[in-house]
C-alpha cells in the first residue's frame, strides 16, 4: 500500500506529535548533513604490496616490523592522508601481477628496469642498498680467484666459463647491469630458485655443497643465514665487476592515472624526509667496515639529487 505525502504527515502526528515530528526531521537534516559530503568523496582505496625482504621488509622473527621500510611506510601514510591505505602482504610473482593489472597499487621496494617502466611509475630514489654480489663460503674462496681482479668479480666471465652455476632467485630484477648478464649467461650457467623462500632455500643448498656461488644482497644473506643458523665468519662476500657499490630502490605503482597522482605526492614526501634518519635505517644492517661508506656517499647521493 503506497502511502502518499500527506497521509504519512498524519502517520508522523499522531505517533510523535507535531513537535516530535520537528525534532526528527530537524535530527535527520542534521544526519543527512553529516553523511552526504562523506558519500560524495570517498576516499579512494591505496594497496601496499608488501614482499618479505629482509632487511627492508620483516614479516616474522624477532625483528619483525623492524626493516627499512616498515619504518618508512608510517611516514608515507601519515603523509598522503588523502588515501585509505591498506598493506597487503604478496609474493614476487602476484605482486607483479598486480601492478601490472588496472588497480591502484603500489610497491615500495622495487628496482627499475626499462621492461617494468611500461606498465610501472617509478617515484625518484626513495633510498640506497648495497649492490648484489655473490657469496661464497669461505672454504670454496678458489672457485673465485680465476675471476677476481681488485676484490671484484669478472660474472661475465665467470657464467661463459661453465665451471660453477650460480645461484639466483628466479623473476628477481638484479638491476640493468646485472639483469643483462644473466639473460646472456650460457645455457645451464644458472641455477635459478622459485618459492617463497627461494634465498634460504639456496643458502641451503650451498651449505650442504650442492651449490658454491649465490648472487644477492649481502644484507639480505646475512639476515637470512643467521635464520639458517650460518655465521658470518663462513661466508665472504664480492662485488660484481661493473655494479658500483650502491643502487637505488624506488617506489613503484601501477601507470595508471591514479598511480601517476600517487607518485606526483610521494615524490613530494621523498624529498620532505629527513635523510638524516633515513640513511640510518639501512646503515644499521651493515657491516661496520662498510657503514661509514654508505653513508657518506648516500649523504652526497641525496644532496645531488635535491639539487636536481
């Protein structure tokens, strides 16, 4: 039964009373008022894809939240209050997919390549890491030496000549230098790991013997053989001849005009945050020999870049 404007009014009176029937309407005004501009600008919705990536992200242990950018996402958040920001923890694999798929998301610790930029946009250098090299145990030091000049490994060299398979994490970016050589390596040169643990699944490997080289992040191997209870007495770490010390790591979202907006705000935070607390951060994972290096050339490499 359909009941018409003034019939309800009737209604309204004799339940409430014609004041009652003000304060109600006045109360429902009020709401109205409050709830419309809400409905009207929602918020649009932000994912974080989240890697476990020690020490930049630490999903578990007892350092858990305690990684680079665990400690930088609050500042990224508080910073872009515009957006609802949700984190959602992925492996590699999906959270390439993401990205690649017409969403709004975005993933702090991503590596540039000129194959990703096509469907990714990359904030500016938002920190440094130490460049990938290969890692060793101590007592396999001569399977390096025919390759070795000035402390720095010839790879090129090292995969053409067929003698150790190397050992890498299947579909990472190693950065162009690196990435290059490893899509030339010789048939069979590389020993490539898939999986959620692909590092300490290699770091395995090698302990038991059944692999003598590993390419990666010195900070992240030694995270990651302290888990698989390998002291840093019995590994040695080279660096990769052509690599330099340090790489940058950026921000990435997906290139869609939303992805492009959030990364015109987050370079604007970049540039904002204290580098003083940020080189830091990462330093704290080093090496002491190498602590004092990283930042002072992260200090110069930021102050280049402010100028730009």
């Amino acid at each position: 039964m359909k009941t018409g404007p003034y019939k309800l009014n009737r209604l309204l009176s004799s339940v409430l009373g014609y004041a009652g029937i003000g304060r109600l309407l006045a109360a429902l005004g009020l709401l109205s008022g409050l709830i419309s501009p809400a409905l009207a600008q929602p918020k649009e919705h932000l994912f974080w894809l989240l890697r476990d990536l020690p020490p930049l992200t630490i999903f578990e242990g007892p350092k858990k939240g305690q990684g680079v950018i665990d400690q930088l996402m609050p500042l990224l958040i508080a910073g872009m209050p515009q957006y609802e920001h949700t984190l959602i923890r992925v492996n590699r694999a999906r959270g390439m997919q993401m990205l690649h798929e017409e969403s709004f998301t975005c993933d702090p610790s991503l590596v540039w390549s000129k194959e990703r930029e096509q469907w990714i946009t990359y904030s500016i250098p938002a920190f440094r890491v130490v460049s990938n090299g290969l890692v060793i145990r101590r007592e396999d030091r001569s399977v390096l030496e025919p390759f070795l000049s000035n402390g720095e490994v010839d790879l090129a060299a090292l995969l053409a000549s067929g003698q150790q398979k190397v050992g890498v994490i299947a579909e990472r970016r190693y950065g162009e230098f690196l990435d290059t050589l490893l899509q030339q390596a010789p048939a069979g040169a590389l020993t490539p790991h898939y999986g959620n643990d692909a590092l300490g699944s290699l770091l395995q490997m090698q302990r038991l013997g059944r692999l003598q080289v590993v390419l990666g992040y010195w900070p992240e191997i030694r995270y990651q053989a302290h888990q698989e209870n390998l002291a840093d007495e019995q590994l040695e770490f080279y660096p990769v001849k052509g690599t330099g010390n340090y790489m940058p790591v950026y921000i990435g979202c997906s290139n869609t005009p939303q992805g492009r907006q959030a990364i015109s705000e987050i370079n604007r935070l970049l540039r904002a945050l204290p580098r003083e607390h940020l080189g830091p951060l990462y330093a704290d994972w080093l090496d002491p020999q190498r602590r004092k290096d990283y930042l002072k050339e992260t200090k110069a490499f930021f102050e280049h870049q402010a100028t730009q």
